[in-house]
C-alpha cells in the first residue's frame, strides 16, 4: 500500500510522503470529476459502511458521492433510528456491520479518540470522519489541498484560522496538516475560544482579527460551535460579529487580496458575512468540490490487498 | 539476453509506424493520438511528433491515458498512485489511435478502451504498438500497427530503452531471473 498506515485515523500518523500522494491522487479524481462519466470501475469489488454518529451533511455526502464514483457498494448508518437508542455499544454496532462482509467503514463519532478505540478492535480498514474535538482529518487535507490548487506549493504560505478553536477538530487538523507541510499557522479568535498552551502545537496567537487578515495569504474561517459550549465563552452572537467576524470592508482595507475559507455549515452574520463568503475572494464551494476528490484519493489509496479467505 | 531492435533499427520502425498512420489517416483532422501512462508515453509523444513533421498539420489532438482505475487484477491489488491522464479534446466521432510500447497479454488495452469509452464515443479505435509479444494473449486483442512482433516465452520480459529516459534507442528480450 502506498500510504504507510492502514487507516486514516488522524493527520497526526501522516507523514508528509503521505499526503503528497494523497494530493497527487486527488489531482487523477478531480480530472474523472469533470468528464461526463464521473465513475470508475476500481473499487467495484469494495463495500463501505458510512456510520455516522453525528449530524452531518458536507461530509456524508461528500464521502458517499466519492465512494460511489469509484464503483463501491456504500451502506449508510445514522445513529438516530438504529438499535444504538436501545443501548447497543460501539463495538457490537460495527461488529454487526463487518459481519455483513463489510470491507471498510466510514465514522464519525462525538467521542475523541473513538476511531482508535476502534481501530484496536477491528480487521476493517476505518476512515475518520470527525471524532469529538480531536481530528477530521478529510478536512484538513481538502483545505490544503484547496491552497494548494490556488497559491502552489503550502510551504512558507501564511494561513490565519479564525474563530472557535478550542472546540474545532476542523482547527487542529488544520493545524497539524498545514504544519507539517511548511506552512505558517496564526490563530485568531476571542480569548476563550483559543486553548492555553496551543503555541505548542507550533502555531502563533492573535487576538486582533484584523492583524491575523494583514499577515496572512489565506483565512480559514470556522463555526462558532454553540452545541459544543457548555458554558457562555462569549456575550452574544452580535458582540461576536463585531469584534471577530470577517467582513467586506475590513477585507477591502487590507492591502493585498487574501483567499477566504470556511468548512462549513456557515453562520452568515456571525462569524462571516454573506458579503464576504459570496465574493471572489472565497473559495468556499471549491472546497466542497475538492473534498469529494479528496476522500476519493483516501479510498482508493487505503483500499489495499485483501487477505484470500 | 538478445537484441529485438538496434538503435538504428528502431529509429526506422519509428519512422515506418508514423508513415502507416498517415498513409491511413491523411490529414488527422479527425483524428487523434492516445498514449498509454506509464510508458506508453515515450512512444507517443515520438510518433505524433513525426505525424505532425510528416502531414505538416499546425495541431494534432494528442492525449494520455492513464489506466490505473481501470484495471481487472482487483483481487491481488497493488494500490498504485495514478499517472496523468490529460486529454484536452473530445473523443466523441475520432478516429482514436492508441498507443503502448509493447503488446502482451492485451489486459491494458482492454483496460484502455473501458477508460476512452467513459470520455465519449470514438468514431474507431485502432492500436499501435512497438512490440507485439505475438501468441502471449490473454484476451482478443490484436494491433493494427506493430513495430516488430516476437515470439516470447512467460519467463521472459522485453525492455524498451528510450533516449529520453535511458540515454539509447534500443529493445531487448531478456530472461527473467
């Protein structure tokens, strides 16, 4: 197998070889994706389990569309209306699923670290599609993937992530992607959002957005994650907006025109406005069309040897 | 290990494939040149340069092809990362002339024409090869242009040397240790 691990549990097990064949593998997709047959036949001997323990709607569809581009055979699991309401436990959940000749799975999880839990358990193949406040690996690697696509090469590049830090697995995978690529990461946001000690992931802190714009070449935007707060980390949603949220004229005042992004789902009025993620600066929805390429490349490089039974 | 074509001889097989073509195909208006990744290329690239000297056309519509997603040894898969493929003009109604180095078991060009037929539908596909590995064929398929045709047991392998890439213009048969 091309990629040295069996699983794409987190960016951290990456290395930079890694995702290099990852992007280059992305770039064949994204070619399949724009002629009029958008499928292949390559997988067509694969079966892949979506389980998705959380709402999702980017990364569901974006990871079934790429399965079925390459020919899989895709089964989608929602916790809501399965037996995982009458208490059945992880394990016994995917178990039940593997034992249906299921050849790799698809999970996204509220628990950090549930993906590895699992991984220690089962012979499958498993791809992490976002585990609690931990990692969301796909993302990180479509973001790059996307600067990479409109500015070359992520080394030296300066990309400022704005917003909910602490509670972003989008941030961190982010952080430990664009890290090892050469990038340089600035954090920005109010200071409850950003953790203490963050500095150490190699990373610098801002806490004047304005300042995070005039640095960087790129601003990847994020949520505020209200359901993951379980405590007020800031006044209201409006004092948000005025003191951290990106709009058009603080975005014409900078002297140079700097790629905006965002993952998604966006708060329009919050922490960006409609102004701004609409412009020509945004490169938002490209990023959804790269994601699908993306998690294509990450299926197809980890759908390896099978063992003969 | 034994010599298939000189570099002097292999510079005339060159030549003579291209004239075939023209000789078949004129002007290339409707038609276009597909090499096959990984080593296809080098033959494909030589070829429509000599087809475009020959018929003097201003432009030929040259692609490659890359088969990595098409291929049948699903079972035994060796995950490769894919090499380019980049065809910049429609199929739809061309006369699409593929091309690969040598001719085996026939498995990458069945590979081949799956993945031209998800581009469109081609007019008429016809295949160039240099080396026909004449009765080694797994499946039905045949050239319309051979360089040189051998006769080839399993254990061997034939080694096409290009000068871009190896420094000569050459082809051997070798054994397989």
């Amino acid at each position: 197998m091309p990629l040295s691990v069996k699983h794409l549990l987190g960016i951290k097990e990456l290395n930079t070889q890694d995702i290099e064949q990852i992007f280059q593998t992305a770039d064949e997709f994204k070619q399949v994706l724009q002629r009029p047959i958008k499928k292949v036949p390559t997988l067509r001997d694969t079966t892949i389990a979506n389980i998705f323990f959380e709402n999702s709607t980017r990364t569901r569809l974006s990871f079934e569309l790429a399965e079925k581009r390459l020919g899989a055979d895709v089964v989608n699991f929602s916790a809501s209306g399965s037996s995982v309401s009458k208490g059945e436990t992880l394990i016994d959940t995917v178990n039940n699923i593997l034992a249906m000749k299921v050849d790799m799975l698809v999970m996204r999880h509220s628990a950090s670290g549930a993906p590895w839990f699992l991984a220690n358990h089962i012979d499958a193949s498993i791809v992490n599609a976002g585990d609690g406040t931990n990692e969301h690996p796909t993302q990180a690697l479509l973001d790059a993937f996307s600067i990479r696509e409109k500015l070359g090469d992520i080394k030296g590049k300066r990309v400022a992530i704005i917003g909910d830090i602490m509670h972003s697995r989008v941030a961190l995978s982010n952080i430990f992607c664009l890290t090892k690529l050469g990038a340089h990461v600035t954090v920005a946001g109010p200071p409850t959002l950003i953790p203490k000690h963050i500095e150490s992931l190699g990373v610098r802190v801002e806490y004047n957005v304005k300042k995070a714009l005039e640095w960087c070449d790129v601003a990847n935007v994020l949520r505020i994650q209200l359901e993951r707060q379980h405590k007020p980390l800031f006044s209201t949603l409006r004092e948000y907006a005025l003191f951290y949220g990106i709009n058009k004229q603080m975005l014409d005042s900078l002297n140079k025109k700097i790629l905006i992004m965002h993952p998604g789902p966006i708060n329009r009025g919050v922490e960006i406005n409609s102004d701004v993620a609409d412009s020509g600066q945004s490169i938002i929805l490209g990023q959804v069309e790269n994601g699908v390429a993306i998690r294509m490349a990450v299926i197809y490089l980890l759908a390896g040897k099978k063992e003969l039974e | 290990m034994k010599t298939l074509l000189t570099t002097e001889q292999f510079k005339i097989t060159l030549q003579r494939l291209a004239h075939q073509l023209v000789e078949n195909h004129l002007s290339f208006k409707d038609t276009a040149i597909i090499g096959i990744q990984p080593r296809g290329i080098y033959l494909s690239d030589r070829i429509s340069r000599m087809v475009k000297e020959i018929t003097r056309a201003k432009k030929i519509d040259y692609g490659k092809l890359d088969i990595t997603f098409y291929r049948d040894d699903v079972q035994a898969r060796d995950i490769q990362v894919p090499n380019d493929t980049d065809i910049r003009f429609s199929i739809e109604n061309k006369s699409v002339i593929l091309i690969d180095d040598v001719l085996h078991t026939g498995r990458t060009i069945r590979s081949a024409m799956d993945a031209l037929i998800d581009y469109g539908r081609p007019k008429s596909v016809e295949l160039l090869v240099l080396i026909d590995r004449r009765f080694s064929r797994e499946l039905p398929i045949q050239p319309d242009y051979a360089g040189h045709t051998v006769d080839t047991i399993l254990t061997q392998k034939v080694k096409v040397y290009w000068e871009e890439k190896d420094g000569t213009d050459e082809v051997v048969l070798i054994d397989k240790v």
